[in-house]
C-alpha cells in the first residue's frame, strides 16, 4: 500500500503541466524554423531570375513632382532602377535602395506635370521589368490640415447623416398605414440592404485589385465579410440575452418573433441595420475620401443631390422595423433619443471614411473595410428574413416579392445619380 503512494507522486511529478504540453510542439517548430533560415536552406537551391513584382498603393501629385507609394508584392527583394513618364525616361528618388517582401517605399520622380492632363507613370526594375500606373487627369493632392478635414467632415454629413435622418421621417407614416403594407416595407427593406451588400463587394474587389496582392487581394473582401458577419451573431446574441432578462408582459406581441418583447426586439433589429448600413457607409465615405484627394472626384451640388437621394432609402430600412414594436411603455424622449442614436450610428460612419480615404488611404484596407460592410449586411439581412414570411410560412409570397424587387429597384435607379 505505501509502495503504490509512493509511486503516484512520482508519476505526477514526471507529467509536465498541460499548458507547457500544449506549447511544446510549437517551441520545437519555431526551433525548426530557425535552423532552417539559418543554414539557408539546407540542400536547397534557387534557378532563374529573381521574381519582382511591385504594386503603386498611392499617388501624390505636387507642383513639379509625383509621389508615389510602393509596395513589394513578389517573394523577392526589388530594386527600382529608372522611372518613366510617358515613355520618357526622368529623375527621381526613393527612400530605399531594395525593398524587401511587403515591404514599402516612397518613390519621388521629379516631373512637371500640367494640371488636366493624363499621365502613365512606369517603374523599371533591375532585371527589367515593368509596373505603370495612370493618372487619368493630374491635380494637386490636397494637404492634410484642419481646413480639409473639415472640408471632409461636411461631405460625410451630407452624403450620410442628413440623409439617413430625412429617410426615418417616414416612421409616423409608417407607423399609420395598414399592417398588412409593414411586411411589405419588411421585404423592401431586404431588398435595398441586398443592393448595398452587393454593391460593397463589387466596390471592396475593385479596390483590391488596384492594391497590393500579397495581402491577399480580393480575399481581404471575403475575409472582412466573415469577420463582420460573425461579429454581429456575437453582437445579436449578446442583445437577445439582454432582451430576454428585460423582457415584461408588455412585449408578448413581438414584431418579429411571438417569443420576444415587441419593444425590445424590433429596436435590436433596427440596431442592427443601422450598424450593418453604417459599415457600409464607412467604405463609402472612404472612395468619397480618396477619390478626392487625387482629384478624380468633383463635389458638387449634383453629387450630394445623388448620395441623398441615394441614402435616404437607408432611414427607411432602420425605422422599418420600428415601425409595429416601438413598446408604447417607452417614453417619447427615450424613443427620440434611441432614432437619433441610430440615424448616427448609420451616417457618422462615412465621415470617418472620409478622414481615411483623404488622408490615409491604401487600397487593401479599402476592400477590407467594404468586405466588412457587406458580411454585416448579410448578416442583418438574415436577421430580417423570418419577419417577411406569410401565414403559411413562405418567405416569397407575393408581396414580399414586390417588396424585394421595388428595394432593388429603388437602390438601383438612385445609384444612377451617383459617379465615383
């Protein structure tokens, strides 16, 4: 019997810890690794002509000379030997000698540019290949300063907030038309965030495909999509375990689902939406941004006119479900203070856009943030789809289908205004 006590302490002191365990097999890789890199792989034996590729990122144009950020795409180091503009070959500078895998640098090529005209700027690598970028039509990049970020803040406000906050004006309309006609709102709501959602991932694939690739390309679109659309099913299910803990007899007769409070639950879904729209518009306000600060976008009254119109349909969408499940125990102020907490949460966005794309803009961030515009829309827009079905349970009944085209159809006549 003291044989067999003595041996279980021995057996536990041998075991080692389950947390050191678990980090053994990555201490042995790392040391792996290591060994590798520092013998420089052993065995192992590079042919042919190192691959170069690099990606123009930005362009900043000053008097009498042309930035432009550069990044290295290819697994090798590049080395930037003669620039051309026009096929004419000019003076420039750059901050570094070689770059390094994804590494950076800033390349200055000393031009005078005239205003209005086009331009194709191509960089010359050491073993001769090629990288051009166009300016369609030079202008002076903006400085960064309080002026033109102010200048930027207007825009975002026009663009979003005004616009959001006419659109939920229509919430006493709404709130007096037949019950029947709310499915429908219902239904056209899924179909202007199912334009929006669209719209943020043909816009993200396009920024990527003017970044650079090694971060991914058009997979930082998809990926901000999963990481935004399982983030709000944690946000979602975090609300409707608050939902259930405030839930009172008043909210038997829920909007959108009998099991939830009327008031609570149809306010969690118009939060939704309004953060799912103010993602996206935080992509828009971004193209806005740097659109401008190269000079390829004019503000004009006809482009605000066509954002407003183009985003006034978001307020709709957030008041939509409002519309039936306010909860008549919520007190006038506290109704007002939650639409316009909500009208901000879904326009504020694009001033932030906008500050980014002016100032900071890099086209791999850009696809990402419109990847995570899209995956919360769709998220939202899962969220909507049970309150659209009919009696019988089916979702494309009739008026949920005039629902969904007249929503598509509105975004898509709208977006006519709008040029970027």
């Amino acid at each position: 019997m003291e044989a067999g006590q003595a041996t279980a302490p021995r057996q536990s002191a041998q075991r080692l810890p389950s947390w050191l365990a678990g980090l053994l097999p990555l201490v042995v890789l790392g040391a792996a690794i290591a060994i590798f890199v520092a013998l420089d792989a052993p065995g192992l034996q590079r042919n042919g002509v190192p691959i170069e590729e690099i990606a123009v990122e930005k362009t900043v144009l000053r008097p009498g000379e042309i930035e432009l950020a550069v990044r290295n795409d290819g697994p090798d180091a590049v080395q930037i030997s003669q620039v051309t503009v026009n096929d004419a070959f000019t003076a420039f500078t750059q901050t570094g000698d070689e770059i390094g895998r994804l590494g950076a640098s800033t390349v200055t090529v000393d031009y005078p540019w005239i205003e209005g005209q086009a331009y194709e700027v191509a960089l010359v690598t050491a073993t001769g290949g090629t990288t051009a970028t166009a300016i369609d039509v030079a202008a002076e990049t903006p400085e960064t300063g309080a002026g033109f970020l102010g200048l930027m803040a207007l825009v975002g406000i026009y663009v979003g907030v005004i616009p959001v906050a006419i659109g939920m004006l229509w919430l006493p309309w709404i709130r007096g038309i037949d019950p029947r006609y709310v499915q429908f709102l219902l239904a056209l709501t899924v179909g202007l965030l199912a334009f929006l959602g669209v719209d943020a991932l043909l816009e993200g694939t396009d920024f990527a495909a003017q970044g650079s690739q090694a971060f991914g390309g058009a997979a930082l679109v998809y990926l901000g999509a999963a990481v935004a659309y399982l983030a709000l099913v944690g946000i979602d299910g975090k609300l409707r375990g608050r939902t259930q803990r405030e839930r009172d007899a008043m909210d038997s007769a829920s909007l959108l689902n009998p099991s939830e409070g009327a008031g609570t639950g149809a306010w969690r879904l118009a939060f939704l939406v309004a953060l799912g729209i103010g993602l996206h518009n935080l992509g828009e306000g971004l193209a806005i941004g740097s659109s401008y600060a190269i000079g390829s976008l004019a503000l004009g009254a006809t482009l605000i006119v066509g954002f407003a119109l183009h985003n006034t349909t978001e307020g709709l969408a957030i008041i939509a479900p409002v519309a039936r499940g306010e909860g008549g125990e919520m007190g006038g102020g506290m109704r007002l203070r939650r639409l316009v907490g909500l009208g901000l949460l879904a326009g504020l966005p694009a001033v932030l856009g906008a500050w980014i794309g002016a100032s900071a803009f890099n086209p791999s961030l850009a696809a990402f943030m419109f990847g995570l515009g899209a995956g919360a829309i769709a998220q939202v827009i899962v969220q909507i789809a049970p309150s659209v079905r009919d009696s019988a349970g089916r979702l494309l009944h009739p008026l949920a289908v005039s629902g969904l085209i007249a929503g598509v159809g509105l975004m898509y006549a709208t977006g006519l205004l709008v040029s970027l």
